[in-house]
DNA sequence: ACCATAATGATGTGTATACATCAAATTCGC
DNA sequence: GCGAATTTGATGTATACACATCATTATGGT
C-alpha cells in the first residue's frame, strides 16, 4: 500500500494539494515580504471587503476555514489595526471592515501579489489557470460528496 | 483589483489551492477519525517509511515542509511512540523509523485512506486525477521559477 | 406562545507551518 | 591543512487550522 517514489505511484490527493499549498504559500509570501502581511492574511482581507458588513461566519464559509479558526486569525488584524469589528446583522453575529490603515497595506500589497500572480499565470498559462481552477473546484465537490457519505 | 463573487474573476493561485488543501484536509481526516491519527501524520509517516535511514530534512524535502516544522510535527509521534528516531547518517543528523506500534497504527489508517481516496478519485476520474497531479506539479514548477526570479 | 433546533461567537486544547537565529558538524575550494 | 560555506537540528516566536464545548440569540414547527 505505500506509495513509491515513482511519480506514477498512487498519490494521495490530499497530501498532493497540501503540499502545493505550502509551495504556493512560500512563493507568495516571500512575494509580500516586508509588506508586513502574509497571504492567508491577504486573502481574508479581500474577503472581508467582498462581504463588508456580513457576519464574518459568511468569511469563513467563504475561505473554507472553520469560523472559529477565522475569529482567531483576525485578531492580530484588529490589533494591529488593519479591521475593526462591528456590530453584525443580529445581535449574535459580528462583521468586519478594513480601516484606512488596512485599505492601504492592501493596495501595496496587491501590487506585489499582481506581480508574483501574474508572473505564475505567466509561466503556467492563462487558460490551463482557468482549466485547473475549474478541476480543483470539481476535486473539492468529490471531497464533499464523499463527506456526505 | 479586488476579485468579485464571479468566478470567472481573477482567482488567487495560493488561495485556491489553500481552500482546496483545508476541504480535502477535513474530508480526509473525517475518514481517518477514530484512528488516532491524523492525514498530515500519515503522510509524514509514510515518507518516514519510504525514507528510512535518511536524514530528516529529506523527510522535510520531499513533503515541502520546513524542516524545523518537521521536527516540531514529529514531536508528539515520537511522544506517543509511533516512529523512533535515530542517529543519522553523521554526527549531525537523525534518522526516523516507524515502531511495531506506529507501524500498526499506519496499516489500520491506510484502510480508510484506501476508501476515502478510491470514493474521491472514482467520483472524479482516475485519468483526470492524473491530469490533474501533473498539472499540479506543473504550477509547482512555476511557483519556483517565480521565486528563483 | 412555546420549545426544539440551529446559528454565532468565545474559549480550551492541540497540531501545523514558517521564518529567524544560533551552534555543531561536514564539505569544498584553495 | 585551513578556512569559508553549507548542512543539520534546536529553539524562539508568531500565525494557521481544526475539533470540542459552552452560552447566547434567532428561527421554525407545532
């Protein structure tokens, strides 16, 4: 049952995509270095200005992470300043903006990510990105039909 | 810049695949629940097999972790007597190997692996899985051109 | 109107991941 | 043979991520 080193082996998908994440994730926060943000970080910003003043478990949903993994991670983003929270739409649930001082560590942030973005969808293909993206969304289906099981 | 709900809008390489690696990492632990033993685990365990005797930053290497991050990850399988580790190749290095016990622990994992990457990768092809890894590999590739820029 | 169920966030706990720095050992070029 | 560069692991520090549990609030069925 265990795989061998051949690149034809049975690869777990799973331990295939984690460890592309890992790349991908150095790549790109060695991108942003000095900005003072990582990617993840980046990500959930973006996401937050999508969804400005829905509760931040819509955040979540949307980044695929556990909302409480979610809370946990914005709190050096509020500490430092970049969001602040607010009251949400019920007296439960609470939503997040970006402040000024976040609006613009994003906007310098988002010329480094256009430039590593760019040159990976450079090197890789623009339309084999837009084939994989739409394979890696089919993969993540199966991953939940599975679940449902 | 900021990316709309469309999914057609430009996707973040990284981000994707972080969402995808964190459904397929629920999904695949979901699975292995109950085991004791959790998908990042085997995977680490399982390269131990195939490595055994080599240094641990080949482990390292191969998974695309840091390697101070492997030895931290290994800290609780060596606690719970899964893997033991060994004095390396030289004076600087150490060298893992599975235990009767972890050795045990990864065959009774390996039968839920066995179903859940047989349900997703029949709910998705097998050729088009294959695609798929080369193309991951492929923005690997890419990322690390990117890098090396 | 009431109660069960669901949603939301806080907190506990534990593993995952990475960069930075340092010390010891090995390798390699001269 | 020597010294610079590299390799390897330990440690510090910080963020990432998930499941479990609990309390509060909202929703929905009767």
């Amino acid at each position: 049952m265990y795989t061998s080193n051949s690149p034809n082996a049975i690869l777990c998908a799973c331990t295939t995509v984690k460890k592309l994440a890992r790349v991908l994730g150095r790549a790109y926060d060695d991108a942003l270095a000095g900005t003072g943000i990582n990617i993840t970080q980046f990500a959930v910003m973006r996401c937050i200005v999508r969804r400005t003043g829905e509760p931040l478990s819509r955040v979540a949903e949307e980044l695929e992470m556990d909302r409480t993994s979610l809370y946990r991670a914005i709190a050096p983003m509020i500490r430092d300043g970049w969001i602040e929270v607010m009251p949400g739409t019920d007296a439960r649930s609470r939503a997040a903006k970006l402040t000024r001082k976040g609006s613009g560590l994003l906007a310098k942030a988002a010329v480094r990510w256009d430039s590593i973005q760019g040159g990976l969808i450079g090197c890789f293909g623009k339309d084999a990105w837009k084939v994989l993206a739409g394979e890696l969304s089919r993969l993540a289906d199966c991953a939940e039909a599975e679940k449902a099981k």
